[in-house]
C-alpha cells in the first residue's frame, strides 16, 4: 500500500495522485505540486489515504509544499495572465488566418510553458503563428488541438436537462458512450433528443447503462413465448423500469394484451434480439455512428 492525496489541477478536471511525504494534507488545501510538465498548483480533493500500488503509476511525484498566500497569488496573477493571452491569441489566428478556434488558454505554475487549446476541422499548419506567440510571450508555446467533448468540458453551459454541463461540473474522465445503450434504454433515436450540446451522445446515457444491462438479461425478449397465470402467450412489449411485460394470450384477441409482473411469468421459449427491421432503421442506425465517442 502507498499513501497518496489526490490533486485536481481544473475544476471537474481528472484527479491524480502524489506522494505527500510527511505532510498531513487535508481536502480544499491548495498545494503545489511536481509534475510531468513542471512545477503546477492545484487542489487536494482527495486527503491522505492508503492505495494498492496496482493503482498509482510508479515513480509517483511528490507534493513541493502546501501552497502559501503567495502561491495562491501567483496563481491568480496567472488566470490574469491567461485572459490578456487569449486575446492576443484570437489576433495572431485571425493575422494568419488559420482555420481554428481557439478555445482555452493555461500558464504553467511556474510561467515556463503557454498552453492554447483549440479545435479545428483538420490539420492546422500553426508554426508561424507559434513563432509569433513565442516572440511575444518570450517563453515555451504550446498548441495542443482538442476535440468536441473537451471543448464543452472547458467552456461549460447548459444541457437539455436545463443543468449545467456534468463534463464541466463533475465528471472528471470522459467515458465511452454508444448507440446501443440509447436503444436498450429505449430511447428515441433523434439526435437532437440522445445528443449532448457538444454533438455527441450524452454522457448521462452511461450512468443507468450498467442497470439496464442487468434489468436485460432478466426480462423476456420481444415475441418470446411465454407461461403466464392465464396460459401462454407471446411478449409483445417490455417495460425495464416497471419489470412488466406486454403479453398476447393464445386465447385472447390479437388486437387485446394483457400486462404481467416479471415474477408472474415463465420463459418458454425466448424470442430473439431484432435489429434494424427495414433499410430506413439502418439508415438512421448509420447517421448515429458519428455521434458516438467509444
């Protein structure tokens, strides 16, 4: 076992571990930290705790020292800085007239290295605007291209829910999301109804996949036959949420379906999984493609 504190560096950013020595470091402390790209500031959200080494990532860093009121002033000298960077960025992009969209601008801690962030349709020829930014920030530049989910994560805003974007409030890693945890939440395959305002599917259609799946591989399958306390019957509809199931009885009308209980129910013989029924469901199927991020 190690003892580690964990330090987020953003808001809702990823969480990583460092090795705090002696130091009792509690959650909300400020400190300041030796990382791969230098020295860097950030906030403990996780306090002294014992971890398996299988968790960390050998050599650990360390923690330089709790951060003190001059640190926390650098660094919001830094933020500062940052601002006024953005600005002279948007104006050397727009000189050059590149393709980009700058999105975010970081100093380093210690005002080694300048971050620009941005997204573009392609590739994006960036070294005059480099050289530029170097003559006039007289420091290390670097411009690190992102994608669509990442630029949602650092501008924030609103989602179909009418709540702030969880990538930008509390989801510190981006996890695979795909059509098929749409279709087995019966979801409606409009992608203005299963998509996020970054484009893509929406991240929360992960938080309940894991009890779909397990609420799947308990219910019967659509035109499964099945015994039921009035006879058997064929599953016409599945309800996951409620555990009932739609059932056509052999004895009853076609157009009459009678609802039953999960435990009320015996699988005869389980129907098989449909998928696209006609050309246009494979078509619609297709278009979704882009809006996964798996």
């Amino acid at each position: 076992m190690a003892t580690v504190v964990g330090v987020r560096f953003k808001r809702a950013g990823k969480i990583y571990y460092f090795d705090p020595e002696d130091l009792v470091i509690e959650r909300g402390t400020w400190v300041i930290v030796e990382t791969a790209r230098g020295i860097e500031f950030g906030e403990t959200v996780i306090s002294n705790r014992e971890v398996a080494e299988e968790d960390i990532i050998a050599p650990l860093k360390k923690v330089i020292r709790i951060a003190t009121e001059e640190d926390i002033q650098h660094a919001a000298e830094n933020k500062k800085k940052e601002k006024e960077a953005f600005k002279i960025c948007l104006q050397k992009i727009k000189d050059h007239n590149l393709g980009m969209k700058l999105i975010d601008v970081e100093y380093t801690f210690d005002g080694n290295k300048v971050l620009f962030y941005f997204t573009a349709e392609g590739r994006v020829d960036f070294r005059e605007l480099v050289k530029d930014l170097a003559a006039v920030f007289k420091t290390r530049i670097e411009l690190r291209q992102i994608g669509v989910r990442d630029e949602a994560k650092m501008i924030g805003g609103l989602g179909i829910c009418g709540r702030a974007l969880c990538c930008s409030t509390h989801l510190g890693e981006f996890e695979p999301v795909s059509i098929k945890m749409a279709k087995e939440q019966n979801l409606s395959l409009n992608p203005s109804k299963i998509s996020g305002t970054c484009g893509r599917l929406m991240c929360c259609l992960k938080y309940e996949q894991e009890t779909y799946e397990e609420m799947l591989g308990k219910v019967p399958k659509i035109d499964a036959l099945v015994l039921t306390p009035q006879g058997q019957g064929v599953v016409m509809d599945v309800s996951l949420l409620k555990e009932t199931v739609k059932v056509k009885l052999d004895k009853d009308d076609e157009n009459v379906l009678q609802v039953f209980r999960l435990d009320e129910i015996k699988i005869l013989k389980d129907g098989e999984n449909k998928e696209a029924e006609n050309e246009q469901d494979e078509e619609v199927l297709e278009e979704l493609k882009d809006l996964e991020d798996v």
